[in-house]
C-alpha cells in the first residue's frame, strides 16, 4: 500500500499510529472496529 496519500489525514494518522505504537491488544481491538465498520458500510451499498 504505497500510495496513501489519497486517503483522508485521519486515515493516514491511523495508518501510522498502527505501524508505530500499538500493541498487540490494541491491534486486535482495532482490527473488529474496522472489519465491522467496514462490514456495515458494505450492506449499506
């Protein structure tokens, strides 16, 4: 994913913050807030 300069700053933000500080149990916690926003998102299109 190398070109993220088209996604929104929160996204990018995010992106980094992932990378660089979370830890295990925050990743876990911010792949289910992801996957089912992204799971809602999907059923309304």
């Amino acid at each position: 994913m190398k070109n993220i300069d088209k996604y929104p700053k929160s996204i990018k933000k995010a992106v980094r913050y992932i990378k660089q500080d979370a830890s295990k149990e925050q990743l876990e916690e911010i792949r289910k807030l992801i996957d089912y926003a992204i799971e809602r998102r999907t059923l309304r299109l």
